[in-house]
C-alpha cells in the first residue's frame, strides 16, 4: 500500500503555452511529510519555459520531471498540496497520458506515489470505446489468415484430430512441431496431430510438390482424409498449422466451426515480409514474452520480427565489447545514469538480453520460419549509449543544443567523429553474428533538424564535406553505416527518414514507411524497397476509440481494427512498381503498455489484422468474418 497519492487534471488551451496540468498530492499514511521533492513521468510534458504554481524548482528530462514545494510546506496525514505547471508541448488526449509513475524523495528516502489516471476536462470525453464486431461466419471454418481459395462442400462434427499414419520423418516431426506451437498457445486444447488412426480423426497424407512456391501449399479433403501438398518446408509448415488452427476451431467453438470432409485449399502469401516490430526499449519484454510472442506470429503465419533493441530509455542487447551498455545503459531511475521514464520512476527499472538469451531466441524463430531482424537505432534515439559513454560526444558542443521530439537533449551520435564509427563497427560485428538476418535494422528515424550544428567537428566535416545543415550529415552517416554493414554481409533497413538529405544509393535498401501511407509511394518512386507500416493504420500503441477513457497514443490519429483492416497498403502505387512493396508490418511501440493487460488490449485482434493484410489478397478479405474469429485469437 501506497502512502501519497497524486491525482491529475487536465485544462485544455488552444494556445498549449496556456494549457495546464493541475495536480494534488494527498498523504494517505500516517507520518507528516516535510522537506520533500516530487518525481513523476508523464507524456504530457511541461514546456521548457513552463511556469509554476505553488511550486518551485522544476527540472525536466524528456518525460521526466521533478520539482518542489513551497518552503516550509508540511503535509500532515489526509492533507493535500496542490499546485499546476502551465505551458505544455503537447495536448492531453486520453487518460494514460497524465503521470504513469511518481515518487518523492525525502532526505535520499524513495517514496512510491500511487498515480491515477488523468482526469478529464469537461465535455472531452466522447465515450468511445474499442468496439469490435461480433461479425459473421460464412464459412464454419476456423483459418487466420484467411486463404487465398477455399472450395469446401461438406462437413463433420465428429472429427476432432488429424492422424499420421504415413509420412517422411521430416513431415512427421513438423507435425510434432506444430503439436507443441498449438499446445503452447492453447493447453487447455487436444494436440491436432496424431500418429496412428480412430474413428475420430482425418487421415493425413504429406506430398512435395516441387511446382510450388517454397510458401504455397494446398489441402485436398475427401472421405475424411486430406492430402497436403506443399512447396518448401514454410509452405509445408503453413499448410499443418492451417490444419492445426481447423481442429482447433472445431474444438473451441463446436456451434460455429467444423471439420470439412469434402473440397479445397489453395494459398501462398501476398508478400514476403509479414512482420511484427517489438519496442523492447521502452518497456522490456521478459525472454519468455518474446518466444509467445514468436509463437503468435508463427500462428498468424508471419515471418518476420523486427526487434528494436535500443532507444533513449534503454539498451537491452549484450555486447561484448561494450559490457557498460547494459550493466549502465539498460538501467533507469533513481541513482541511475538515466532518470525514470514511462512508469516504474521509483524503481531502478532493467532488462537486457545476453548473448545466449539471443541464440535461444533466434533458433526458436527459425524454426517457426520467423526471421529476426535486429534494430540499433541510430543516429538519433541514443541517449542510452552517451550518457553510458560521454566520450562519444564532441565535448566543444553545448549541453541542450538540440532536443529530440520526446525531449531529449543531444541524444544523436555525431556523424564527425571517429570513435562514432569505431563503436559502430564492433557493435555490428557482434550484432551480425548473433542474427543470421539479411538485415540489419539501423533507425535514422526522428533526429532533430538542429542536431550537431553547434558542434566544432561537424562544422568542420559539413565544410570539408560542401554538406549542408543535419539532414545531408545524417545521409554521410548512413553511407558510412551501410559500408559497416556490408563488411559484415548485411544489408541496411530503415524508417523512411534514411531517405532524407540526399538519402543512399536505394540498391539493396529497405525502408519502413511510416509517417503516413504518402510515404509508401514516395519512397517507391525513389527506387527503394518498402515495407509499408503507417503510423494511422499499423501502430498499435495508437487508440482505438477516441474516448478519453481508452488507452494509447494518439498523433496518428484514432486506429479502429476495422479501419485498419480495410487499409490497403498498395492503394494509389504505379502498377510497374508494385514489386516494389515488400509487404507490411505492424508496429508495437511500447510507451503505454506497462503491463500484458494493456499489451493485450493494444495488441490484439490488430496484429492479426496486418497478418492477413501481408498474406490474403484483398478480394479475399472479409471484415465480419475476421471479426467473428477474432476472439480465438491467442494473446500474450
């Protein structure tokens, strides 16, 4: 049980420098509080010339925030101190975005304040919630996603498992492999698969079929037995776990799903990048959080995660060669390097992965035809490794030169020093070797249009360079990271900011198309691959209602499942380029989601949502039905 507790108002202003947050610190224990200062985390965060109000002394760092009372205030038990910071940098639009976190300190003691949601200002709230069809079943089969033809014609409830009686060893321990990913997310579920024969399953036959695609395969039912025929070992592995998602379905929901006995699967994949990205800085995900959530990809037949390891808040990837970097860099709060931020403020808040913790990870995923690709987001996002190693930082450059969009100060690696290079170059030797990826994920994303131009070494390499101002430095960096790249037999990935200044040489090249689905087409006509992954449609930490009592991020907008089911990625592109668009992916940014409950909300059914929009061609989706099995969605 908390002592003090914090509750927060929200006063809206068309002028932000006049909008206020309004706060009461209320002591519910029994010890009067005296000589104290208050920390606390939020989104909605004070300007820097913010004023105050029956405060004092107030420090801001990105999210971070800490300040005083008046002199001599004494809290006794049941009292309350209330004061206001006016001038915000950006509106309040929902209730997690007020404190997350807090604490006070007295004389070095940490203390936890409870903090509730942010109130709302009058007539803010629409009352809008997440709301997902209870939708309709036009077919009583249970496949996510959906095929791309399907021709059935009959039916039975009394088939309740499939059955091996034949089969290469190879067939028969990918069936068993299927078993354990349908265990593993449903325990409570018979296995699908079976070795010898009853009066209760389908028989099943394996057959390679070499003109298929590696992806593709195709289900034959007749008599109650199946014949699946498949192109590679991913078309042979999709073909059992679409088997495995139809037995379950007659399991969980006998009233609505049943086992055919008679037609047709036919399928392969609309792209080849299915992917989910994982935020594991913000909020870090425990390793075995990371292989569910490998098994729900793998479920939803995608095949690609891309995981970004390290931002501001945290560095979350052993590297040998830089053991600091996670001792330091993966730690936040009070008598760390780098204050509380995003929740947890009172506590030091870590986690990383070690190097054996990746190899376990990354051989779960290949064997469930999931590529991991890392993320080292750079230039820009890296608080963590300068404030772990300042050396890194022209010491001429003035301290709060720049700050990045969350309100970070100085937080980009200097393109005009060489130690940036040299820790690039071990980290990506490490990096590479850890992750058989063709990829490697390096940001570029969000650095801030004054970064570095207050720096003496970058003034000297613009002149030396004829570059002009950060955005064509930004484009010497990524030049030089991709020939660090390819030393080690990696490609570069991005978002789309890579392509700012001047961009790279597009060969080989893959950018993630995120500030808006403009993006897409623009990138494309410059000759990049893309993935497409819009901020409006593919972010999951974004709101799905616009009421203030839903949870989640709100710049891009309201993000419906529904409306981001009907997003067609490849809308308005030149048909010549269509090869173009890699595929989609959904993006799990981590800010909101302190705990699964929330991850869960955020998560799910959307990340199905961009599964079938990566495999099911269009003219095959169907809204309601996705909808009406939605709810046998696994979850974390």
């Amino acid at each position: 049980m908390t002592d003090v507790v914090l509750d927060c108002f929200y006063r809206p202003s068309e002028n932000l420098a006049e909008a206020r947050l309004e706060f009461a610190l209320t002591n519910t224990g029994k010890k009067t509080l005296r000589s104290f200062t208050l920390a606390y985390s939020a989104m909605t965060r004070a300007a820097g010339n913010a004023s105050l109000e029956n405060a004092q002394n107030l420090t801001r760092i990105a999210n971070f925030h800490e300040l005083s009372p008046p002199p001599g205030l004494k809290l006794e038990p049941g009292e309350s101190w209330t004061f206001a910071v006016q001038g915000l940098v950006n509106p309040a639009r929902h209730r997690l975005d007020g404190p997350k976190s807090a604490y006070i300190t007295i004389y070095d003691q940490i203390v936890e304040v409870l903090c509730n949601d942010l109130d709302a200002p009058d007539d803010a709230d629409t009352g809008e919630r997440r709301s997902v069809s209870p939708g309709v079943v036009d077919l009583p089969i249970h496949i996510v996603p959906w095929p791309q033809t399907i021709n059935v014609s009959a039916w039975t409830d009394r088939i309740s498992a499939i059955h091996l009686s034949e089969g290469t060893p190879d067939e028969k321990a990918a069936a068993g492999k299927i078993n354990d990913l349908s265990k593993r997310l449903f325990p409570e579920a018979p296995y699908p698969f079976r070795f010898s024969a009853s009066s209760t399953t389908c028989g099943l036959a394996l057959r390679h079929d070499e003109t298929l695609a590696d992806e593709a395969y195709g289900i034959e039912f007749a008599n109650e037995h199946a014949l699946l025929r498949y192109g590679g070992q991913q078309g042979r592995d999709y073909g059992l776990t679409v088997l495995a998602q139809i037995a379950y379905g007659a399991y969980v929901a006998p009233d609505t799903y049943r086992f055919p006995v008679r037609g047709s699967i036919a399928d392969s994949p609309r792209f080849g990048w299915r992917g989910t990205h994982l935020d594991v800085s913000r909020h870090f995900r425990q390793k075995h959080e990371v292989l569910r959530l490998l098994d729900i990809l793998a479920w939803g037949r995608m095949n690609v995660l891309q995981w970004h390891l390290t931002d501001d808040e945290g560095w979350r990837l052993e590297i040998k060669a830089y053991p600091e970097l996670t001792s330091s860099g993966a730690k936040r709060g009070p008598g760390c390097q780098q204050v509380g931020q995003l929740g947890f403020s009172s506590q030091t808040y870590e986690g990383f992965y070690s190097q054996d913790d990746i190899s376990d990870i990354v051989s779960h995923a290949l064997d469930l035809n999931i590529d991991i690709v890392p993320e080292i987001d750079v230039p820009g996002h890296s608080t963590a490794v300068l404030k772990t190693y300042p050396k890194f930082a022209d010491q001429a450059e003035p301290d709060n030169s720049y700050h990045s969009i969350q309100g970070y100060p100085n937080n980009a690696l200097n393109p005009a020093m060489d130690e940036t290079y040299d820790f690039l170059e071990k980290v990506f030797a490490e990096v590479a070797s850890l992750f058989p990826s063709e990829y490697i994920h390096i940001g570029g994303d969000e650095v801030d249009v004054h970064s570095w131009l207050e720096s003496p070494k970058a003034q000297r390499l613009m002149s030396e360079k004829n570059l002009s101002g950060t955005l064509e430095l930004q484009a010497h960096f990524m030049g030089r990271v991709r020939e660090i790249l390819a030393k080690h037999g990696k490609k570069l990935a991005g978002w789309d900011e890579v392509s700012h200044g001047g961009g790279i040489d597009p060969d080989g090249v893959l950018l993630m198309a995120w500030q808006k689905r403009e993006v897409t087409k623009e990138l494309i006509d410059q000759g990049y691959d893309v993935v497409s992954t819009p901020g409006q449609h593919y972010y999951l930490d974004m709101v799905q209602a616009s009421g203030w009592k839903e949870p989640g991020a709100s710049w891009a907008g309201v993000s419906t499942p529904e409306a981001s089911y009907a997003y067609e990625p490849s809308e308005g592109l030149d048909e010549a380029k269509l090869d173009q668009l890699k595929g989609v992916q959904a993006c799990i940014w981590s800010e909101h989601l302190t705990d699964k409950a929330l991850f869960n909300h955020m998560v799910f059914p959307r990340v199905y949502v961009v599964a079938e929009a990566g495999w099911t061609s269009p003219a095959q989706k169907n809204w309601q039905r996705f909808a009406a099995s939605s709810m046998y969605f696994p979850s974390l």
